[in-house]
C-alpha cells in the first residue's frame, strides 16, 4: 500500500480522522445532522525534520496524537449534548497531565511495586522485571476488558469499529459508501489497540536490564524511558502494517484479537460519520 497514511480515532457519537495536514471531528448531534469540524495541522516534525528520524518519529506522533484526541473529544462532547462547552487550553493541558498521571500510576508505579511479592522466590533483577512487566501486561488486558464491558463504551467502540471499516475502505481506493464500507473487517493492523499491546510487550524487554534499585528509581526509570519504549513500538507497527511477510503477519495477530475488545460492528448511522470526517481531510481534487 503506497497511499498516503489516514489515522483515526472514535470519540462519542462520533470519529476524528487525521491526514493530508488535516484534523476532521464529525459528530452526530442529538438532532441527527452530522456536525464537522475542520482543522489544518501541522505537525512539530515539519518545522523540525529531525523528529522524523526512526525512534524519534513514534514519540512525538504518540504526544501529537495525545493532543489532537483530546481536542476532538472535548468538542465531540460539546456537540452531541454531554457537556455545555468545550475544554479550555489550560483546561486540556490539566487534564492530559491528569491522565499522564493516572496512567503512570496504573501501568508503571502499581506493577512495579507488586513485583516485590516475588522477592520471596529470587533476587535475580532480570526476572523481577520480567514479572512486572508481566503483571503490567495483565492490569492492561483487565483494565481493557472492565471498560468493555460499559455500555456507553462499548457504542463508543462501534465508531471505533467505522473508523477501522472506512479507513480499509480507503485504502482499497473503492468510493466511500456505506456498502462498501460495511465489507470490511473492523480490525486493523495499525490501530491503537494494537500499539498500546507493542508498547505493553516492547517495554518487558527494554525494562528487563534496569537492574532493581528502589522504587523510586524505577518509577523515574520507566517514566524517562517512555519515549523510546513508543518509538520502538512505533516502528514495529509500521513496518508489520506495510508488510507481507507471513511471520510478520503472525506475529501481529495478538494486536488484532485484542480489538475484539476494543471494536464493535457499527450501524450505518455511525459509518455515515466515518465516512463524512474521512471525506473532509480528502483533498479537494479527490
């Protein structure tokens, strides 16, 4: 596939697309019209080319993503009725940082500390990481399946579903119809889903030979080495997306089970606004 990269993202009642410098927010309002909005990005590797490097790029697409996710699902907020108005500046960047927190907490300060109860069998650094990474993997696919399990999540997830039908639709250069999207599968090798699965995986080996100082030290550790657990993990994703390779394709067949989860087939409703956030970022000769 040569086409040019779109990703995207659901939020409630409706899906945000990114491409051809181009951020799309469509929404199903309460009333039934689809509200849009469109935004042109361009993105800090731009103004400084060295981001684009491989290990770099994967990072600061993480934090773009981070951003631009928020911002679409505060107005996704706004325009199907939960919320009276959108997130301020200074508001979005609380809550981000509030979110950072609680997901260093969650996914590094928890099964860090735990891993403590295996002292009582070995001493060896390597395999303690290797037990916290273990048990960071577990909370991840727990937390994954409660949040599954909710109901307004799991309409939310249906727009996942769309945005995955209508970005392979895309890909396969068909017309953006609400038949032809409908035939495709809901799981998608670069989903998110599937990164955060990467990032869960890459980061058991990258953290393995830290050695085990206090705890501290080992929260500040993993924090610090994010960014290149997110490159490498970024890279793995692109190259397996692009790929052909049958080994490859195995390999990455965890990351699309773990959507089952994550996606859920959409009612045509729900492609219509897919379809209407892709078609706004098109360029206009498309």
């Amino acid at each position: 596939m040569n086409k040019p990269l779109v990703g995207g993202q659901a939020i409630i009642e409706g899906v945000m697309m990114r491409g051809f410098g181009k951020v799309a927010t469509a929404v199903r309002e309460p009333d039934g019209n689809i509200n849009v909005q469109i935004k042109n990005v361009i993105s800090i590797t731009e103004r400084f080319p060295i981001l684009k490097l491989p290990f770099l790029r994967g990072a600061v697409t993480l934090f773009e993503s981070l951003i631009l996710g928020m911002k679409s699902l505060s107005f996704s907020a706004q325009a199907a009725g939960e919320e009276e108005k959108q997130l301020t500046d200074k508001e979005l960047i609380g809550t981000i940082i509030l979110a950072i927190g609680l997901a260093c907490v969650l996914f590094i300060a928890i099964p860090t500390s735990a891993a403590k109860i295996f002292h009582t069998l070995t001493d060896d650094p390597i395999i303690l990481n290797l037990a916290e990474g273990f048990l960071r993997l577990i909370i991840f696919l727990a937390y994954l399946f409660a949040i599954s399990q909710m109901k307004d999540i799991q309409r939310v997830f249906q727009y996942h579903g769309a945005e995955h039908k209508t970005i392979f639709c895309y890909e396969a250069d068909l017309p953006l119809t609400v038949e032809n999207v409908k035939k495709f599968p809901r799981l998608h090798p670069r989903c998110g889903t599937a990164f955060l699965l990467i990032v869960m995986i890459v980061s058991i080996f990258v953290f393995a030979f830290l050695g085990w100082p206090e705890l501290w030290i080992r929260i500040l550790s993993r924090i610090i080495l994010l960014p290149l657990v997110a490159g490498i993990s970024y890279e793995i994703i692109r190259f397996s997306a692009r790929s052909e390779n049958s080994f490859i394709k195995l390999a990455t067949l965890p990351g699309l089970w773990l959507q089952y989860l994550t996606t859920r087939e959409p009612d045509d409703s729900m492609i219509e606004v897919a379809i209407k956030s892709l078609e706004s970022v098109m360029p206009d000769e498309r």
